[in-house]
C-alpha cells in the first residue's frame, strides 16, 4: 500500500491541474500530440514500432481468471492478420474474479484509486508509438492521427475522467461531527462517517473505431469511483484495449492490488461474450459506443446496470452565408476526409439554400456552392501520401459494402475514388462520395457511416433549421455546425442546439474542424438527444458510478 500512496504524492500536481482545467474548461493537456522524438524519446518511434510487431503471430496473456480457450480474428486493412491469439474465458469467471477484487479496492479510498489511475496513465503515455501502431492496424487510421486518438488524446480523456471523478469523491467528508444545541439540555452530538462505495462491477463495450478513446473515459470514471472494470474489445480492435490493460494489471500489481481490478474480454469474429456479461446481475455500469442496434439491446435488457451509450447520430451543417470561402471549402474538405468519414462526429449533410448563399466572391448559386466544395475536396485529396494519411483505409467490409451501393441514394456530385495506399502493397483507400438531395428525401436523415456524405438543397435558412432541429430530435446528433455572416441566424442557430441538446460549432475555416473534440475543454456529446445518454466527461458520468454510505453513532462532545 505504500507503493500506491507514493503515486498520489507523486502525481499530486498533475491532479490539480487537471481538475482546475475541468473547470476552467480552457486548453490544457499533460499528453504532448506531436509524435517527436524530442518530446517521447529520440528511439521512441522505432521502440513502439518493434513493441507492436512483437505482438503480432503470438499468444497474448493477461491476468484473468481459468482460461477457456483462445480467440483472435484481427486483420490490419494494411498489410492483413495480425495473427495474435487472445485468453477466453467464461462472462460467469469474469464477474466472479471481478468481483472478488472489489473490496480492497473499495476500503482503499478515493485517494489511493485516484494516484493508481494517475499511474496508468503516465505509463500508458510511455507506451503512445507502440498503441499508435496497435490502433492504426485495428482501425485503419492513419499513423499520426492513430498515435493522437489512440495515445494522448485518449489519455486526456481518460485524465478529465479521473479529475472530474475526483472531484465528485474528494468533496464527501470521511466523517463530521454533528452536534445541535438542546437549549438548557445537553446538546445531541453525533460522530458520523461517509463511505463511497460502488455500484459494482462495470463493462465497458468498447468499439471498433476509436478503441481507447471511447474506452477510457469510462473505464477511468469507474476505477476512481471503485468499481472493477471488464473491457469487452471489439474483435477487430483487440489490440490496443490488450495493452492497456496490460498497463493497468502491471500497475495495480505494483501498488498491492489484484490486477484483475481490470481484465479484457476478447472474442473472435463469431463468438460473443457481450450480451451474457451485460444481463449478468452483478455488472451494474455499463459503457458502450457503438450502434443502434445493440445499444437499444442493452437498454431493453441490461436494467439491472446504469448504462452510458453514444449510438448513431446524424451531424449536420448549415450554410447560410461565408465570410471567407477558400478557408471555409477547406475546412469542410478536411472534416468531411479525416479517417474516411468513420467519425461520430464527422458531418454528414451540408444544407444549403437552393437560391444560393453570399459569400465574399458574391452571390453563388447552390450548384456553384456544392462544386466549390467538391472540388476543394479533390484537390485537397490530389496528393497520394497526404490522402493516405488523412483517409486511412476502412477496415469493416460492411462499410465497403455501404459504400458502393450509397450512389443510388442521390444525384452523384463527387465519385469515391479508390486508390492505392502509398507503401503497403494491396492496400487502399476510399475518397469520399458526395450526393445531392433534396431536403425532404429521407436518405441524409438516416446515419450512413463511411465517407458518405450529403449536400441538401433547401428552400432557405429557416427550412434549414427547422429539418435540423427535427432531425436531431429523431435520430441524434454529436455535432451541428452553421455558416453565417448574420448574428440573427447565428443566434437561431444557437438556440437550435440548446433546445435540441446538440453541440453546435460556428464558422469553422481555420484549424478547428468540427469533428474535433477537445478534453478538458469540449463535452463530448451531451446526453440530451438520442445519439448518446451521457456527455463525456460531465459531473453526471460519473455521479452515478457511486453511492455515499453514512453510519452514526452517539458520542460525547
């Protein structure tokens, strides 16, 4: 125990850094993003790129409890199977061995939890290059954008968690002394003590698509509240959740505790442990990202759990007028690109008035508008290496398959390109399709996830906000952006994303895209429209991961 009150002390500083920038909500982050051997290490790149392969065409161990079998089905749309064999074991064991290391966990305290979390995360900064390349051949996202989501922006949200979550534990007293006067009578005066206890055991369903980042918030929110954390990877993403929870077993050793606080649920491509370990009574938090279909499964069945989810949505953007044209076209061209539209933030439709907008060229025709964009999109993608990295490749035939057969859902505007992905032989990569639609066709209303994206003519701006604020009144959305010269419009706007529960980003044409998400800063969804439940990481993410136990006793003063 020793061990574990030295990482408290040793990360005091950072902790309070941290919880003064959750509620400053300015920049901030302790995790540089570069990927600069200055800043990690001048072997830092080829260390990580030597730790991945490591891993590749071998057995994958971790603490858990009897091992039932072994599965692995990843396959890297790069360079094909990763060939890494990961331990089975039964949902049952899981929550057992769960939840047999809940106690100590529990009497340890916020602040021994806390300084733990505080730890794993130094390390799993330590190890950014080695879960880049783990993430990039998992998900298909290019290397710099995979060391970013995968390493230090998924660290910054996992910090926000544990700050956000020490604050809502720190500020319950261990105990108080009650005592109220009686007048000419001896006061009445109590000892009284406070207990955070857990809720229990807590899953986390972790996705395909960005494995960390969707991981650590919840998988942090739970550790410092003091519920024991089982991730259920997805099975094309094994990887980098396997190294993090090999950092957080190595740690929880160290610091007395049993590693298997924390443990990983694998699966291969036809094997499913998910739906057993969400029903099982004893798992009461639940964290998913992922699709509808599941994420409705969960609510309709998994009510013994508190659950948070972020399912589909459909994010949109209005242009009612620009200021700068050039700056703004490459701005969406970027947005519309990064990681071939497999973002749940990434825009999927561009209303526009069908009269046209005003912009700092003059006046342009909604045609003129939507081949500006389109353009600006093909130029930008002109050069193989830099569409390569800001593409990716797609990993999930099904959104291949989405892809090809989304040219009949409009007039086609932008033909998807497929093209080689420069240095990895039989691999490649898809441009976006854009397609024109009218505002009352039902297809943009509808998530269409991959580098499918709409541009919707409406009849003018009010048109434009009244199907927005009804679209995401039925289907969700994590973001919402608007073009405007006129603050009336930016005002209505506004008030659209406040009634709606949406986030709403306005006249974006520098480097802030609208499918960024800052932490410290941005909340990630709101928890307030039907694309998610919760926001990432506000006070109620983490209230409801644990209760305050009091006892009282007489005493004498």
């Amino acid at each position: 125990m020793a061990m574990a009150e030295s990482f408290f002390d040793k990360h005091k500083s950072l902790l309070e850094q941290a919880c003064q920038a959750v509620q400053d909500r300015g920049h901030w982050t302790p995790y540089p993003e570069i990927p600069s051997g200055k800043i990690y290490g001048e072997n830092a790149k080829a260390e990580g790129l030597t730790a991945y392969q490591s891993s590749l065409n071998k057995a994958f161990s971790l603490q858990g409890p009897a091992v039932v079998g072994h599965v692995g089905a990843e396959v890297s749309p790069y360079n094909g199977e990763l060939g890494i064999q990961y331990d089975a074991y039964r949902s049952n064991d899981l929550v057992a061995a769960a939840k047999h290391a809940l106690p100590e966990w529990r009497d340890a305290g916020p602040e021994i939890r806390t300084g733990v979390c505080l730890e794993i995360l130094e390390r799993l900064n330590q190890r950014s290059f080695e879960i880049g390349n783990a993430t990039m051949h998992t998900t298909g996202q290019g290397f710099a954008m995979a060391f970013q989501a995968g390493g230090p922006h998924a660290q910054d949200r996992g910090l926000e968690a544990v700050a956000t979550a020490w604050l809502a534990t720190s500020r319950v007293p261990a105990d108080s002394l009650w005592n109220k006067p009686q007048g000419k009578h001896d006061p009445l005066v109590m000892s009284k003590r406070y207990h955070i206890v857990p809720k229990g055991v807590a899953l986390v369903v972790a996705c395909s698509t960005f494995p960390t980042w969707n991981t650590y918030p919840g998988l942090f929110a739970s550790l410092v509240t003091g519920n024991p954390v089982i991730i259920k990877a997805h099975s094309q993403a094994v990887l980098p959740v396997a190294i993090t929870v090999e950092v957080c077993q190595q740690v929880l050793s160290e610091a007395g505790f049993d590693p298997k606080l924390v443990m990983l649920a694998a699966e291969g491509s036809e094997v499913s442990i998910a739906q057993s370990l969400a029903v099982h009574e004893d798992v009461r938090i639940i964290d998913y990202t992922g699709g509808n279909s599941f994420g409705d499964w969960l609510s309709a069945n998994a009510t013994q759990a508190a659950i948070y989810k972020e399912q589909a949505g459909v994010n949109t953007i209005l242009i009612d007028s620009i200021s700068n044209l050039k700056r703004a076209a490459q701005n969406l061209a970027f947005s519309l690109s990064l990681y071939s539209g497999q973002m749940c933030t990434t825009p999927q439709a561009l209303l526009i008035p069908r009269g046209g907008i005003n912009t700092d060229e003059g006046h342009l025709s909604f045609e003129e508008v939507s081949s500006r964009i389109c353009v600006t999109i093909s130029k930008f993608l002109s050069d193989p290496e830099r569409a390569a990295g800001v593409l990716g490749a797609i990993p999930n035939p099904v959104t291949i398959q989405r892809l090809s057969e989304a040219s009949n859902l409009g007039k086609v505007v932008l033909e998807s390109a497929t093209c080689p992905l420069p240095g990895f032989d039989d691999a490649v990569y898809h441009t976006p399709l854009i397609l024109s639609v009218e505002g009352a066709d039902d297809a943009w209303q509808q998530e269409q996830f991959g580098p499918i994206s709409f541009i919707v003519a409406v009849d003018d701006t009010d048109q434009g906000l009244a199907l927005i604020s009804n679209a995401v009144a039925g289907k969700g959305a994590i973001t919402f952006g608007v073009y405007s010269t006129d603050e009336s419009v930016l005002d209505r706007a506004e008030q659209v994303a406040i009634e709606q529960g949406v986030a709403l980003s306005c006249n974006l044409d520098a480097g802030v895209f609208v499918n960024q998400s800052a932490a410290f800063s941005d909340f990630h969804a709101t928890g307030n429209n039907p694309a998610a439940n919760a926001a990432l990481t506000d006070p109620a993410f983490v209230a409801g991961r644990f209760a305050v136990v009091q006892s009282r006793r007489h005493t004498s003063v």
